[in-house]
C-alpha cells in the first residue's frame, strides 16, 4: 500500500515526471488530462510552465521547439478524443454512476460551463483543471459543430501552450535561479488554477442554503 502511495506522488509531481519520464510521459499526460475522462486528476498547467523551464535549463534532452510542439499536439488530439467519445457516448454520460476515475459532478460542471460561455468553454477551460477535461467531452455530447469545434480546440491549445510553455521556458532563460522556487511556482500555478472553482462551488453551495432557506421558510 505505501508503494502505490509513493508511485501516485510520483505521478502528481511534475518535476519527477520530466526528470524521470522525460518527453513522452508529458505527452501521455498531456493527451489524457485534455481527452480521457479519468484525467481530470493530472498535473497540467504547472507540468507545462516546468516542462518549459527544464527545456531551458537543460535539464530534459529535449529542445524547446520539439517539446511546444509535441504538447500542443497531444493537448489538440486529447480534445478530439475527449469530443470523439461525448459524441458517441451522449447524454449516457450524465447516468454513469462514479466511481475512483469518474465523478458526474465534473460533468455537470462542465454542462454549466458550457452553458455559461458557448464553444468559448472550449478555449478558457483550457486554463481551469476538470473543465479541461470535460469542456471537450461535452461539447461532443451537445453535438457542437465540428468546424467550430476545431477552431476553438486549436486555438484554446495554442493559448494554453504558448502561455505556460514558452513562459516557463524564457523566464527559465533569462533567470536561471527560479529552478531554486519551483516549490512556490507550482504552489502559486495551483492556487490561480483551481480559484474559479473554488469560486464556482462557493456560488453553488449559496445557492442551494438560499433555495433550502426559502423551502423551510414556505413550509
């Protein structure tokens, strides 16, 4: 039980996975945090602000070209997949029942996304964990216009990447000493990522105690 322990804080931290697992287990990641239901859970934003910063310090074998290109691909590929299954899966999704790798509360969460911002889910999800994984997988569910879909999934990659990669690859650069704080980096990438969230589950629980309040109040 304890190895498995280690081996799942190994797999959610990014700076073993790129010393370690290098290039294609980044990729692997990337693909199926983008894509795969049961991904919801992977390191993303920060994996890829590290992913930037190791490039430019040397401390993966892979050059800074190869490594932004080879992310936006699998972030692009994972959103097929992930609209490839809502659209064979339909509104099937919503009755699974959960599980370790599946929480239908994350889907409902990405239909109120969705709902909220249209296709443009698609590409500001790309920087909210869970919405990520899921703003793909529903667009197929609803059927989205596949023209659209390939615009706002290429376009939302290629915000994401560039953002985290290459800033995390020229402040790498430019400031060789920031290896020394990763710990705060990752610390600080979590907090922004997971606050509209926290937000959005703060706003729901309001809105539930009111309607609860109002139903007791009537009664």
């Amino acid at each position: 039980m304890q190895d498995l322990w280690v081996s799942f804080q190994q797999l959610m931290d990014p700076a073993h996975l790129l010393s370690h697992g290098g290039f294609y287990i980044v990729i692997l990641i990337v693909f199926a945090e983008t894509g795969l239901f049961f991904g919801f859970f992977l390191p993303g934003d920060y994996l890829l602000f590290l992913a930037g910063l190791f490039c430019a310090l040397g401390k993966i074998d892979v050059d800074i070209v190869t490594m932004y290109f080879g992310i936006l691909g699998a972030g692009i590929l994972g959103n097929f997949t992930g609209y490839w299954f809502g659209y064979r899966t339909g509104p099937m999704l919503f009755k699974r029942q959960d599980s370790l790798l599946f929480k239908r509360k994350y889907v409902v969460m990405a239909e109120e996304f969705y709902q909220k911002y249209g296709g443009t889910a698609l590409i500001i999800g790309r920087f909210v964990p869970i919405i990520r994984t899921f703003a793909p997988i529903f667009a197929g569910v609803v059927k989205l216009n596949f023209r659209k879909f390939v615009i706002y999934n290429v376009l939302g990659a290629l915000l994401w990447v560039s953002l985290l990669t290459l800033t995390g690859y020229f402040l790498g650069v430019k400031f060789p000493a920031i290896i020394n704080y990763v710990e705060y980096i990752i610390v600080g990438l979590i907090v922004i990522a997971f606050l509209p969230i926290a937000i959005a589950l703060l706003k729901r629980w309001l809105k539930t105690r009111k309607q609860t309040n109002s139903t007791n109040i009537n009664e």
